[in-house]
C-alpha cells in the first residue's frame, strides 16, 4: 500500500470531520463513561477512565465542549460543582457505538493465516 491518500474527497471528507470530533484515544472512552453513567463529575471521569491523565482529561473534555459534544454545567454551591454532560449531537452516537461493539464483538478471533499468495 503506497503513503499516497487517494481519498476522492479528501478536501471535504464527512468521514474526516466525524474523526477528528470522535478520535483519539480519549474521546470514545469519555463519551462512553457519561453514556453510561450519565453526568459526571471530573474526579468520576478520572477514576472511570483507567489509564488518562488530569491534563489529557482536561484537554480532552475542553476540545469535545469545543465541538459540541459536552457541556460543562457548574452549580454554585459550596464547594462549586461542576459536572459533565453529553450533548444531543453526542447522544446521537449512541446507535453508531453500539454496532460498532456489536461488530468488534462479531469480528473477534485470531487474526487470519496468510496465505501461501501472500507469503511469497
């Protein structure tokens, strides 16, 4: 496979755009811990995502408010509250995530034997 991007639309590529709002290591997690357990606090985010870092969480959830997919809710209490959310736009992945470990879960197994065309 050459390092070429032969992507006819590259320039404008919805696939792209849904990437850069959904990828990375951290989003897909987050999004499934406030699926999953509704508003969170930020301490909950960091215990409930084994491995992220307080930087990369802050970074993280500040981008996904940045496109939509969180809102940050702080409640003027003592000491301040401040939870997280998922927004309509993120809900609506919901479905995707679903199929998406439907098919993980469907495709599992040892990778497949090379053939003897692909070993030569």
């Amino acid at each position: 496979m050459s390092g070429a991007h032969n992507c006819p639309c590259a320039e404008t590529c919805a696939l792209q755009g849904a990437l850069n709002s959904i990828g990375g290591k951290w989003k897909l997690p987050i999004l499934c811990s406030l699926l999953a357990n509704g508003e969170s606090r930020y301490n909950e985010l960091l215990k409930n995502i084994r491995g992220i870092s307080n930087t990369m969480l802050s970074k993280t959830l500040k981008e996904m408010e940045d496109d939509g997919l969180v809102v940050r809710s702080e409640y003027l209490e003592v000491p301040i509250r401040v939870e997280y959310g998922l927004t309509e736009k993120a809900r609506a992945l919901q479905p995707i995530l679903v199929q998406l470990i439907q098919w993980s879960l469907a495709n599992r197994g040892p990778a497949a034997a090379p053939t003897d065309d692909a070993a030569r």
